[in-house]
C-alpha cells in the first residue's frame, strides 16, 4: 500500500502545479520517498516533479493508456515509496472531449481509489467559496474530495472569511497560501517553460515552493489523508513483463538441448555488442519524454544512451537506432542548424535505412528546414512556426508499415505544437487521424517515422520491441 492524494483544482490555472510540486519537495524534504505523478499527456509539469522528489515524474493517462493500465502503471511509478502525490490536469471533472469522464483527473482518482485535494484560486471571492466546493465535493459521489487548499490568499481577514464560510461545508480546509509572485515558473506558447531550460531557477522556485507549501499547508493532515487511501489491488506494471509472448516455433520442444552441451551463443549486433545501441535526444531543445519509453526499450535488448542535439556533434558510439521526441526546437532552432556535423550524422543514420523514430519536435529537427534554418534534411518538408495551436486527443491508425508499427495497429495519440510542416505527409503518410477532422500526416521512408503524433508506449509495447529487432536486424 502507497498513501497517496490526488490535487485537484475547479478549472485550469488555479494552481494545482504549485501546490502538487510543493506537497512533493515539502514531504521529500522530511525524509519520505515521494512518488510524482501527473494527469493526462503533459511532459512539462512531470520535469518539476522530479526535481521536487529526486524520481521520475510519471504520466496517468486513461485516454492514451487506457483506464486498465492506470493502476499497474501507478504501482510501477510508487513501488518502494511512502507517498505518492497526483497532480490533476484543467478542471476536475474535465476529460477527453465528448467522451464523458473518460482522462479526466475524476476519473483517474476513482481507478486509483485516492482521495482528492481541491486547490481553490480564492483570489475574488469569499463566502462562494463554500458554494463552490460544495458542488464540486457533491457533483460524483464517487470522488472523494478530502481537503481543501486555498490558494492566492489575500490577507489574514481575507483567509478567516473563507475558513467560516467553509466551517459549514464538510470538506476542512487543509491550508491556504498567499500570491508569491518571486515562485511563477515563466511560461510560452506552449505553457510553462521546461526544467531542462531553467534548471537553477527551477531548483530556487521548487525551494521556494517546498517553503511556502510547508508553512501555509497542515502537512499532517494531508499526509493522514493519503494514508487513508482504500486499498488497490492487481500487479504493477513492469517493463520486461509488458511483451506478449512470442508465438512458440514450430519445432519448439521437439529437440530438447543434449546434457552437457553448451547453450548456442546469443547472436549478437554487427559491431560485437550484445545490445544495440538506441541513441535518445535530450537537453533543452528535446525534453519531452515519457520514461516508460526508455524502459521498454531496455527491457527490449537496447542499451538507451541520451545525448543532446545542441551540444554533442557526433551520435553515441555504437548507434543503431535513433529516438527524438518533443520539445522545443523552434526555440533553438539556430543552435540546433549551428551543429552541422550532427545534422550530418543524423541524416547518414537515416540513409543508412536504421530506425528513427521522431516525435513532434523530432519531425521538425529531420525537416529541411524550421523556420528558414537548415535542419537535418532527412525528410523533404519545411517547417516553421504559426498562429495557431493544434492540441487534443486523436483516434489514429498506422497508414503504412515502419519500424514502430504494421499498418493498421490502431493507437490513440495527442497533438501540441504551433508549427505546421509543408507537406503534412509523405508519400507513405505515418497515421491517418478520425478526430476531429480525417486525415493523413506524417512521413514513413526507409526506416524513419516521422510525425506530430504523442503515443504512450506503455499502450502497445510491442512497438518499443519491433524498433529494437530492427535495431539487431
């Protein structure tokens, strides 16, 4: 059993990450292992979790996952810590457009059987608060909605008027916080700006946070809260258990090994490793992953070594396969053309027919060019910025076979980018897309797949093990 909470907020921008990161670095600080999740497809907020607690910052995502998987990947992400803290995504109730609850922070707290903390922006109000958290408390008798956090506190009066208009309420108030300007993470056109970007801020404003979260919050009372989380039953998921099995050969069994004979040695790559190699970008301009990804490829047979595309000018020695998910590159897309002799070797890599798998930024860095700056020029395409975000879940189906997917593997992804690449698709287009308008997009060629498309791994691992066979092949 793992104690755990689920901070949740009545609509985006009350500051749920500002009290889930500072629950986190509060309680780390007290000496408790503290496990850090996040609701839904977002990469930015897991990356101040992990500086809180020192772990990876995991996603829970019903929508690409699939409700089943949340608890296994909840258990995975907590196994061996005393808390787990689960910040939600937009308004508590908000899930995936028009499919009911189905990724909203309700309904990840009711597959975790965890009860909610709801952090209230008291900003403009005083006694409505109790309205308000009492329709949000009441709304699903299936959410337990434990506490309350008021946040943006104006004054001590301010505070002791909405501490009696929620004295009637049911749901205590478990702390509140005044405006702290001096902890404001910046924030961009895609939202807060990355930890990878700002470390040494980052760690001050987490600090910070951890401060403020202590002496405005009762930690006890939060911490007895988690604690008295209902049970959760089933296994964690793991890595190495996620493959299914492959099919038994037709002469499995029949010729059973002779006593004393040695086992045949494992076949190993063209360079003598017994792992290949599967280079990961990184650093500032690539830091968006999901850290399952790395797992299930290790536990495929590769050895996954991160390298960062602003500095490095040559891949990791030994490289037979290339991953590069989102990020940024549009905000480093100088630096990024600057490294001529890794856009280079990037597109000899590709050449070569060895698999590159590219997500969102990844698309954009194989362009031609992004934003009139020479890129690695693997796929013919031009990217550049534009005034309109694309963002939201997408059904989507796998238009032609690549090194991640047979055509016709069905996956659920997210899109979240403001750039456009001229062509959207290749030839032999990576996905076609249901919602919320049909179409194709993307670029499969020898052994790249390239396209905006978020997918979450942990959905089909078979695509980290097909990669990784092609990477031995």
């Amino acid at each position: 059993m793992v104690a755990r909470v689920v901070v949740a907020a009545p609509s985006s921008g009350s500051g749920k990450t500002t009290v889930a990161t500072g629950l986190m670095a509060a309680f780390t600080e007290a000496g408790l292992a503290v496990s850090p999740h996040k609701v839904g497809p977002d990469y930015i907020d897991p990356g101040y979790h992990s500086l809180a607690t020192g772990r990876p910052g995991r996603n829970l995502d019903a929508y690409l996952c699939g409700p089943d998987l949340i608890g296994p990947l909840f258990a995975h992400g907590a196994a061996g810590c005393d808390l787990a803290v689960v910040e939600g995504v937009m308004g508590l109730y908000d899930g995936a457009s028009g499919q009911g609850e189905l990724a909203s922070t309700a309904h990840v707290a009711k597959l975790l059987r965890a009860p909610v903390v709801l952090v209230v922006d008291a900003s403009s109000q005083s006694r409505s608060v109790a309205a308000l958290v009492h329709g949000f408390a009441s709304w699903d008798p299936g959410v337990r909605v434990g506490g309350v956090i008021l946040n943006k506190v104006g004054s001590p009066r301010h505070e002791e008027l909405l501490r009696e208009a929620l004295d009637s309420s049911g749901v205590p108030v478990l702390g509140a916080l005044s405006r702290a300007p001096q902890v404001r993470a910046p924030s961009r056109h895609l939202g807060l700006v990355p930890v990878a970007e700002r470390r040494a801020e980052a760690l001050e404003a987490v600090a910070a946070l951890a401060s403020q979260v202590r002496e405005g919050c009762d930690l006890e009372a939060v911490l007895a809260l988690a604690r008295g989380a209902a049970p959760l039953s089933g296994a964690g998921w793991e890595p190495c258990g996620a493959f299914p099995s492959p099919a038994p050969s037709r002469n499995r069994g029949l010729r059973p090994r002779t006593p004393g004979r040695p086992e045949r040695p494992r076949p190993q790559t063209p360079d003598g490793l017994k792992n290949p190699v599967v280079a990961m970008a990184g650093g500032a301009a690539f830091s968006f992953s999901y850290a399952e990804h790395a797992e299930l490829l290790t536990a495929a047979g590769a050895d996954v070594v991160t390298f960062d595309p602003l500095r490095d000018e040559e891949l990791p020695p030994g490289t037979r396969g290339l991953v590069i998910g989102g990020g940024f590159p549009e905000v480093y897309a100088p630096e990024l053309s600057a490294n001529e002799p890794l856009r280079k070797a990037v597109a000899e890599l590709a050449a070569s027919g060895a698999p590159v798998a590219a997500e969102c930024a990844g698309l954009l860095y194989l362009a031609r060019e992004l934003d009139g700056k020479p890129m690695c020029g693997v796929l013919d395409a031009a990217a550049s910025m534009s005034e309109r975000l694309t963002l939201g879940y997408r059904e989507a189906v796998a238009v032609s076979d690549s090194v991640l997917a047979e055509a016709g593997t069905r996956m659920r992804g997210h899109e979240f980018h403001r750039t456009v690449v001229e062509p959207g698709a290749g030839a032999a287009p990576a996905w076609g897309l249901h919602a919320p308008e049909r179409r194709v997009e993307g670029f499969v060629q020898q052994g790249v797949h390239a396209s905006y498309l978020h997918t979450h791994w942990a959905a089909e691992p078979g695509i980290a093990r097909r990669f990784v066979e092609r990477c031995k092949a």
